[in-house]
C-alpha cells in the first residue's frame, strides 16, 4: 500500500514556511488590534506626559523635534507587529521540530501546534506580564531601563523553563493515574519556577501617585490584549497549516481496483 501524505511528516523547510506565514498574518491582526484598542490609550498618557513637561511654546518646539509622528507611527505598528509575529512564527516553527518527537503520540501535528502555541503564550507573555506589566510611555524613569529590561527577559526565560516544569510534572505521574493528579504535578512544577523568579527577580514601582489609574490599566490590558491576539492568531494558524489532510484517492486508484460482481462491465 502507498504511503499517504500524512504519513510523510513535513520538512523543515516546510514548516518554516508555514509557521513565518502564521506569524505574518498574526502579527498584522495583532496590529489591527493594537491600533484600535492601545494606540487611543497611547496618546491620552502622551497628553498627561506633555502637560505635566511641557506647556506654551516649548510644548511645540518638543513636537517639532519628533523624528517621526504620531501617524507614522500609528501605521508603523503594523509593521512591527508584522515583523515580530513573522519572527515569533518561525521560532515556533523551529521548536515544533525539534520537540516533535516528544509529543504525545496521540496527538496530531495540528494539535501539538496548537500546546506548542499555547505553552509559548503562557511562558512568553502572562507569566512576565503577572510581575511586569507594560507602562504608558508617561510612566517608568529613564535611569532604570536597563534593569528592567534585563529582568523582564530573565522572567521571559524563567516563564518557559516553568512551562517546561509543568510538562516534566505532568509526565512524572503514571499515565494510569486520575488526571488530577497529572494535573496537579504540572501546576506545581510549573508555580514552583514561576514563585521562584516572582521572589528573586526586583519589583520596579514607578507609577506616579497622580497617573489616573484606570488609563494605566486599560493601556496594561491592552497591550496583553494585543499579545494573547499575536499568540492565539499564531497557535491556531499554525494548527490548521500543521492539520493532516485526508488523502483522497488517485485517479488511477480507480482503474487499479478489482472488479466486484460476476462477469465484465458492460461495454457502452
């Protein structure tokens, strides 16, 4: 019997392809949303920023000296976010095949894109966003954007070894046990790493007393707003490019079939 597609597992430069594609198309949704839901939050912390620096003519001269404006970089937007999701989609991609022989064997390459997308979301973007969450450009002092980069990429790195602890958790338990206790071990293991970066990495506390908080949390929100679009776009796209396709028979299968019946089809 012929082998079907599905049993020939893609090539890398296949899955590539299809997970920059993913990535392209995800980070232009991404960037739909961000224009819509964060870019009006941008511009009302701008507006603070500038009257609380600027006022009469040094407000207009500071304008002036802006490299680009704020439509270039509205629609700018869609350009980074397109660039970003195209190269979060190829490193998805890149993972998928290295870590696709310890997929359960159950699962079908569409599904295993779909965990692999999803454990990215959850290392990548909820576990930094629960100790840093994103900040208007009005708040955060200058003097410390180096360590709070560095942190933010240490808890990025944290954030996947503890979705890495989760799954060892989870295979640590007998396939035959409840499920709660599968479960349970993945929860712990991964909570286990997660604490542990929450409590050693520093805390940045740097929100102005007078900054209008409800503005500091719909920009917050919008923003992992605009990263679960990336990564929920991503993982499904990829999913569906990763499905196996039902092979439908060939046109010569039909003539190769035995004949059923007695006698010899009838000639017209």
């Amino acid at each position: 019997m012929p082998l079907t597609p599905a049993h020939n597992p893609p090539t890398f430069v296949t899955v590539l392809i299809r997970g920059l594609l993913a990535g392209l198309v995800a980070g232009l949704l991404a960037g739909g949303f961000g224009y819509l839901v964060g870019e009006p939050r941008i511009d009302a912390a701008i507006a603070i920023e500038e009257a609380a620096t600027h006022t009469g003519p040094v407000a207009d001269d500071h304008h002036g000296d802006d490299l680009v404006g704020r439509d270039g970089q509205r629609f700018g937007l869609f350009l980074a976010t397109g660039l970003f999701g195209t190269a979060m989609g190829g490193l998805l991609a890149t993972a998928f095949v290295l870590l696709r022989r310890r997929f359960p064997a159950a699962a079908d390459d569409g599904r295993s894109a779909l965990l692999l997308a999803g454990g990215a979301l959850l290392g990548v973007v909820l576990v930094p966003f629960g100790k840093y969450p994103a900040n208007p450009p009005a708040v955060g002092n200058p003097d410390t954007i180096d360590q709070r980069t560095v942190a933010y990429l240490a808890l990025v790195v944290l954030g996947l070894v503890a979705v890495w602890a989760g799954t060892l958790g989870y295979r640590s338990v007998r396939a035959d046990a409840p499920p709660w206790q599968r479960h349970g071990a993945a929860l712990g293991g991964f909570a286990l790493v997660a604490g542990v970066g929450y409590v050693v990495l520093p805390s940045f506390q740097e929100v102005p007393d007078d900054f209008p908080a409800t503005l500091l949390w719909n920009f917050r929100l919008a923003s992992l707003g605009t990263q679960v679009v990336l990564w929920v776009a991503i993982g499904l796209l990829f999913s569906a490019l990763m499905s196996p396709r039902p092979a439908g028979p060939r046109p010569d299968d039909r003539a190769a079939e035995p004949l059923t019946g007695q006698g010899t089809p009838a000639r017209p």
